[in-house]
C-alpha cells in the first residue's frame, strides 16, 4: 500500500537534520552537568544556604516567641 519512497524523504531529512543536532545537543548537555556547578552557581547556592539558615533562625525564634505568649497556637493549627 505504502510507497518506500514516501517514507524516504522523512527518513532522510531526519538522519541528515535532526538526529546530527539532537546528538550533539545531548552530549553538550552532558558535558555540562558532568563539570559540575560554575563559579557562578556555586556563589549563589551558599548565598541561598546562607538565606536559608537565617530563614531558620527566624522560624526559630518566631516560635519561641509563640510559645511564650500563647502556649496553645500549635494546637489550632
């Protein structure tokens, strides 16, 4: 029923376009991920841990203060 020759072009199109840059753009990929992070994303992962920890901090001490002044919020959560 199917001509060879109407799935030929596809075919090609796809071997010579598209598998050539999907190959390349994946093993570029991979070579990024493989070098690990930047200098860049380095900074801004301690900078975050560093916002974090301080977030803490403050959870910490907003809770403290709850406990004092009303002894009884966890319970209405």
């Amino acid at each position: 029923m199917f001509d060879a020759e109407v799935l030929m072009a596809p075919l090609i199109i796809f071997m010579v376009i598209v598998a050539p840059l999907w190959l390349i753009l994946h093993y570029r990929s991979k070579k990024q991920v493989s070098q690990g992070l930047s200098e860049h994303e380095h900074r801004q992962l301690i900078e975050l841990a560093s916002k974090a920890e301080k977030m803490a901090d403050r959870v910490e001490t907003l809770e403290a203060l709850l406990d004092r002044e009303s002894p009884q919020w966890r319970r209405k959560l």
